[in-house]
C-alpha cells in the first residue's frame, strides 16, 4: 500500500474515500485515531489515505483533480 494523500480532517478523507471508491479503488482512512491528541499534536495533517500499489497512480489523478476543483 502506498500513502498518497494527507487530509486536512477526518471529513476531508472520507469524502475522498468515497470518490476513490466510485472508481473501483480500494481505499483505507489511517491516522484518523490521532485527532483525540489534538493539542499535543498537529490539528491537520494526521488523516491520511492508503491505497493498493497498483492503484496509487489512478487514485492520484482522482484527487489531483479533486484539489484543482475545490
């Protein structure tokens, strides 16, 4: 599995999960446990997205066009 996206928040990461998923990609939301140490950690950054080798270059084309729209 390869990281390819860190999320600004936990919402952030579940609505790119849901637009990778459309495409047939697997997809797993980790670090989200993390937000209960907000405070001693960074608020932002901890949320990131895990996707199968094979599928990391399609994903990233997904949420290169995710970050051009929004």
């Amino acid at each position: 599995m390869q990281r390819i996206y860190d999320a600004n928040n936990l919402i952030e990461a579940h609505i790119l999960k849901g637009l990778l998923e459309q495409q047939y990609i697997d997809v797993y939301v980790g670090g989200f446990y993390l937000q209960g140490g907000i405070g001693e950690l960074p608020v932002s950054g901890n949320v990131s997205i895990w996707v199968a080798n094979e599928q990391a270059e399609q994903a990233a084309e997904i949420i290169k066009e995710y970050d051009t729209n929004s």
